[in-house]
C-alpha cells in the first residue's frame, strides 16, 4: 500500500476510498471502474494554490493541466478551487467550455494547432494562446487580422534543460517537437517576427521540461534560464515580457521506489530564484503561472478490476488476467509504468507470489504489470491499481471495441458517476453501412 495516500482498509479487510468500500463500488458499478477521491483532487490544488499565494504573493495563476483527466467535473472543480487550466487541444477547450469554465483563465497550448481550433479559441475569448512555431504564430496573426483583434500571446521555448525522466514525457532539449529553440537563436527569430506583426503581442514565455521529475534543480535551472532570455529579449528588441509560464511535470509516487517531494516545494523553490534573479538583473518580475497535470489528480485515483482467468505456466511465469487492459490503462505498453496493486477483497491477505497482471486485449503486449507481488489471487477477485488517476482515463482507447469504463467520484461514503461508461452503443454510434454495400 502506498504510505501517504488516503487509501483505508475496513473491518471486512476491503480497501476503502474516500469512505467507500471498492468491493461494493465494484458491485454496484461494476468493473473495471475508475475511482476519484475528490477530497484529494481538492487538497493537492489547493496546496499549489496556497503556495503559490505564500511563496508568490499571489502575482501568479495555477492552471490544472487537463490533459491529465479532463472531463466536465474535473474543470469545475478546478474552477471552484480557483485555478486556470491548460488545454491542449479543440477537444479539451470544448470540455472547458461546455463545463462554463471562465474562459480568460485558459491557456491554450499544443504543437500543431488547426485553424479551426484557434479560431474556436478567439471566438470563445481564450485567455492565452501559447505558440509553438512561427506556421501557427502567422495563421494566427490572419485570423485575428480578419476578426479585426490583436492577441497577447505566449511563446514556448525550448530551455535546453535535461529533465531525468522517460524519454518519451521529455520535452525541454532542442531535439523535440515542442516549440523554438534557445540554444539555436529560434526563439530570437520568433519575438522579431512578432515584432513585424501587428495582430499579436508577445508577452509571455512558456516552457514545460517533461513529466515524472522528482528533482526541484531542473525547475530552478530553468526558471533562470527563462529569466534570462526575458532580459535578453528586453534588452535586445525592447519587448517586454509580463509572464512567464514554468509548466508542470512534478514528480508522484507510483510504487515505493518513488520518492517525490512535497508539492508546494516546487512553487517555494521556483519563487525564489525568480524573485533572486530579477533582482539581479534589474527585470520586473513576471505574472508566473505553473501546470500541474499528474500531481493533482494521479494520487487520487485508482482503478477497481475483477480478476478472471489466472494462468500459471509453470517454470515460466502466471499471468493474472484481469477485466480491463491497455484499453483503459495504456501507460504500461507505452512506457514501461509501474504501479502499486492491492487485492481490494482480502487486504490482509499475504504476498505469496510475483505474477503478471494481463489485459483482455488481444496484443501480448496488453500487460498492466510484470513482477507484480500479489496473495494468493483467484476468479472474481477485485484488484486495485493505485495512483491512476492521471493519463488513464485521458489515454483511453477503444481497441478491440472495449467499452472505456464509467468514472465515479468518491467523497465522504458517497459516489457520484462523472463519466458514464461506454455501451455497445457508444461503440457503434459512428458506424455507417453506406446504402449501396
Ligand atoms: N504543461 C504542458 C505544456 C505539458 O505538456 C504537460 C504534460 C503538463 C503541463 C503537465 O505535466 P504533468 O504535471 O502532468 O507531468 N502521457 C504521459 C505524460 C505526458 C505529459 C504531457 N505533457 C504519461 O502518462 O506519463
């Protein structure tokens, strides 16, 4: 079990969240089931904003990074908890909408925006738009020359920063599809362009190193770096930049291997050397806004499966098949990911085994877990993933035609459903049988 999490055991030996019994959630909504503890969605925002207010003085935005979970109930509560949200797409800015999120309060990132997003990004008054390369910074300036508007916009830069994490959640090197480049003079190119275009303004910089880092030196490196390029800017092009944007990427604790600091740590630390350097150099010091995605909201999930057939091939390994897989969680085929699991229904129960947790999908590589220490484990068994509220629901897929399970928040004993789980209907819904077949 993981030390610090929420998670209880009642006197029947089930695992317990936000005060409900998973084997009765398990039997009343069935499996697999995402699970969300809102008390700790609530706690781990308002411990950025909180920070942010302490360590800042509040001259800065926390944004919820959506991509992470992004359904209509979690931009409320981002919204009642009083934080922006960083949306990534025309499918996460239409959640925000639709959930009343206040639009000015969006940030609105993304590699290869359409057209047709930045003009639903405009149209609904997005607070800022984040340019990744100069194809979007000229599309952009003849759309808001047609609206007869001129935008404020941000820039995202690539620091340079080698963040030790998987290769594929980096994103700070220069060999990376996000954004303009420091160490090449990119970013140096882009501010003049925008200089020469008057339908924008650039006055923020943006950088996001990677995703799962648990040192606070790459965020401090980078806030410097960033702070530098600010004074180079203003002393070599005279702009001014008001805002500076140090995205997200905090570091959780997945297994016990893990070992992250507390989150308002990062704030304290980057507010510091903000405060520091711009002394230095003379520069005001900039609105700051900060993403986090993962930490919010992967401590306060979990996922609820039931097991099925248990294979053991003997002098090879036993594979625990569970009623879920990569189609709900794919985080384990893409990246190797390690989770801790528990057997809801008999807690106590003691480790016996070392097994693999295997989904239904038809792919050997449909595998949850390797090396996963389990008790004694057999059919009907409820089985908990923990800590996979963050890019499980958000990376969800329908392969093999699997239906994406409901989620339910879980506060104080009660559940409500926040996204309904899929039907066959769903499945088929966009199928067409064209007449003349
Ligand atoms: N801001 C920007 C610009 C980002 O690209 C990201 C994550 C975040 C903020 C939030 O980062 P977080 O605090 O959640 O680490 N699918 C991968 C993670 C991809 C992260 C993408 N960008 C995974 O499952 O590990």
């Amino acid at each position: 079990m993981i030390e610090n999490s929420k998670l209880q055991i009642n006197e029947k030996d089930h695992l317990v969240i936000g005060g409900c019994d998973c084997v009765e959630l398990a039997r009343e909504f069935g499996t697999p089931l995402y699970v969300m503890d809102e008390s700790v969605i609530r706690e781990n925002m308002r411990l950025y904003k909180n920070a942010m207010d302490k360590y800042y003085q509040g001259k800065g935005l926390v944004l919820y990074a959506s991509k992470a979970l992004c359904t209509m109930a979690l931009c409320k509560i981002a919204q009642q908890e009083g934080l922006g949200l960083d949306v990534v797409s025309g499918g996460e800015l239409y959640t925000a909408m639709k959930a009343g999120f206040p639009m000015e309060k969006v940030f609105f990132h993304g590699n290869n925006k359409t057209q047709a997003e930045l003009e639903t990004a405009l149209d609904a008054g997005i607070g800022r738009i984040v340019v990744d390369n100069t194809h979007e910074l000229k599309m952009l300036n003849a759309l808001c020359e047609k609206k007869g508007m001129k935008a404020q916009i941000s820039v995202r830069v690539k620091p340079g920063i080698d963040a030790h994490t998987h290769d594929f959640v980096k994103t700070g090197q220069i060999d990376s599809k996000f954004g303009v480049a420091l160490e090449n003079g990119e970013v140096f190119e882009f501010a003049q362009q925008c200089k020469m275009l008057s339908h924008v303004e650039l006055v923020g910089l943006h950088c996001h190193i990677g995703s799962q880092i648990f040192d606070l030196d790459p965020f401090i490196e980078t806030a410097k770096v960033m702070l530098g390029l600010i004074a180079d800017l203003k002393e070599r092009y005279g702009i001014i930049i008001t805002e500076l944007n140090l995205g997200g990427g905090f570091g959780i604790k997945y297994t016990k291997a893990d070992d992250p600091v507390e989150y308002d740590r990062y704030i304290e630390a980057v507010s510091q050397t903000v405060k520091q350097v711009c002394e230095e150099k003379g520069i005001q010091q900039p609105f700051m806004l900060m993403e986090p995605g993962r930490s919010i909201v992967a401590p306060a999930g979990i996922t609820l499966y039931t097991v099925g057939s248990v294979k053991e091939i003997k002098d090879v390994r036993t594979y625990v098949a569970i009623d879920g897989g990569m189609f709900d969680n794919p985080r384990y085929a893409l990246y190797q990911s390690k989770y801790s699991f528990v057997m809801a229904n008999k807690m106590s129960a003691p480790v016996s085994q070392k097994v693999t947790v295997a989904g239904k999908c038809c792919e050997s590589g449909d595998l949850i877990g390797k090396d996963v220490e389990l008790p004694e484990v057999e059919a009907g068994d409820i089985m908990a993933v923990l800590a996979t509220g963050a890019y499980n629901y958000s990376m969800s897929m329908n392969y093999n035609r699997n239906t994406r399970p409901p989620i339910i928040l879980v506060n104080q004993g009660k559940a409500k459903v926040i996204v309904k789980g899929e039907t066959y209907e769903d499945i088929i819904r966009n199928d067409v049988i064209p007449e003349e077949l």
